[in-house]
C-alpha cells in the first residue's frame, strides 16, 4: 500500500525528488551537523534553496544525532525546511532510538509552527548506512505514536528515491498502519 489514513493524517509514499516538493509547507534535510550543503538530500536542498540557507544555519550549527532545527525554505517552493541529524549506523548509539527522535522532533516543531503538510525522505539511509527496511520501521512506527496528537500537521509524505525503497515502504507501512 502507498497511502495510510490513521487519526485524520494522512501518511503517504511517493518516489521523487525532496527538493522538488511544491504542494508541501515543509521539506525534512537529512542534515549533517554542520547544517552545511554536503551530498545526497543535504546537496540536494542546499543547491536548490540557496547560499542564504547555509548562511541562516550557521548560528544554529552544530546539532547532535536526533536533533532537529527549522529554517525558512529560501528558494524552494517550501515555507520550511526542517533539518535533522540521523545517526551513523554502527556508530551513533542507540541508533533506533536517535532515528525515531529525528521525525519526532521533526514533527514536534512542524506542529509548534502549525505546519499542515511535510515530506521526510528516509533519513540516514544513504550516506549514514542505516538499512532502509529497518529504518522505515523506526520512521512508520514513531508517526504511528505520535500521530493522535497532531493537531496541524495532516499530510507526511516520504519521499523515496528508487522504486526498490518505494516497495520496501510498502511492505513495512503495511505492517504498521495495515
Ligand atoms: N530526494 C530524496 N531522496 C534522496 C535524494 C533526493 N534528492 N538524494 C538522495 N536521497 P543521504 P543520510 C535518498 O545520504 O544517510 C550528506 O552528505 C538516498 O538514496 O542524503 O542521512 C549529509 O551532508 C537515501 O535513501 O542522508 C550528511 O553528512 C536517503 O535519501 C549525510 O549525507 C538519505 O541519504 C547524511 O546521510
């Protein structure tokens, strides 16, 4: 399944680009702690935002395994960006728990600046080696607890990069919210 509806949220899948995600108010960075542009999601924000992203971050920098910032969406089509800090698999500990804090964080300050729709992509599944079926069970399963107490945020999104992350998405959303 590519769509989930649990407590009026609704939860979906979409394969694409974070950075080119113009019907949502807030896009998630898979952030390093610099706050700095790097590769990947982080490259992907930061070049399509602006050079005035990077200087806005530079006074909340550096930030810890799990923590999340806000900033403004500068020149992306998106009113915020929220960056977090997933763990390195292997080496940030526990990493399950530092993962979950990321979207929990994220949605804590979606909900303070009454965001009503946001995009994740998978955090830490790239360059952080975080495997992606695992990491989509900490990302379904942490919305799932904090889901009834939304009220703003009605719209999460993951955006996924290859079809393959698409369809173990679908196998683990099924597993949570089926
Ligand atoms: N849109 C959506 N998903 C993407 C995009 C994109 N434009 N580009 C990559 N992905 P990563 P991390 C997928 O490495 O593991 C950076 O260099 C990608 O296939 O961006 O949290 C930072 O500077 C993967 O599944 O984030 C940090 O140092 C997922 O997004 C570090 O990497 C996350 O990949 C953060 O590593």
């Amino acid at each position: 399944m590519r769509e989930a509806k649990q407590s009026g949220t609704t939860i979906e899948l979409k394969r694409g680009d974070i950075a080119n995600q113009p019907d949502v108010d807030a896009v998630v960075n898979a952030a390093n702690a610099e706050l700095r542009i790097g590769g990947g999601v982080a490259g992907a924000i930061h070049r399509a935002a602006g050079p005035e992203l990077t200087e806005q971050t530079r006074s909340m920098a550096p930030i810890e395994p799990g923590e999340a910032v806000i900033s403004g969406g500068h020149n992306l089509p998106n009113n915020y960006i929220i960056h977090c800090l997933g763990p390195v698999y292997g080496r940030d500990k526990p990493e399950e728990k530092l993962l979950a804090n990321c979207y929990s964080n994220a949605l804590d300050l979606a909900e303070d600046h009454q965001i009503e729709s946001i995009a994740f992509p998978a955090i830490s599944t790239g360059a952080f080696g975080y495997p992606m079926k695992d990491a989509a069970r900490v990302a379904f399963q942490t919305v799932l607890e904090q889901v009834g107490d939304l009220e703003y945020v009605s719209l999460i999104r993951f955006v996924l990069w290859s079809e393959g992350d698409i369809a173990v998405h679908e196998d683990v959303i099924e597993e949570v919210f089926g």
